[in-house]
C-alpha cells in the first residue's frame, strides 16, 4: 500500500493554470471543474500556508 504525500512548505504557493493546480515548480497537485474554481482553491490554500507561517513566528 503507497502512502501519498500531502503538499509541504515547500510547495507553495499553489498556482492555478486553467483548471489545474500546480506547485510554484509545476508539479501537478489537482484538478478542478473550472478555472474559477481552480483560482479559488490556489487562494485559499496559498492564504492557509501563509497564515501557518504566521502563527508559527508568532509562537
């Protein structure tokens, strides 16, 4: 049985081309059923790494 990674630090930020999401390297991540919804995952995941990284200097 394969373990799948998830998406490091190193991954972002998550860019959307056309219905696809990439790493800032072009690594494929996912599909999605639009461009515009492609666009809005990349942010919210691109605004939750960031806020990670805020919290973790903060602590």
């Amino acid at each position: 049985m394969s373990k799948e990674a998830g998406l490091t630090p190193d991954d972002f930020p998550i860019e959307a081309d056309k219905d696809k999401l990439k790493t800032h390297k072009g690594d494929p991540v996912a599909s999605a059923e639009s461009e515009q919804i492609a666009d809005q995952i990349a942010d919210r995941l691109n605004e939750h790494a960031h806020q990670e990284e805020q919290d973790r200097w903060s602590a």
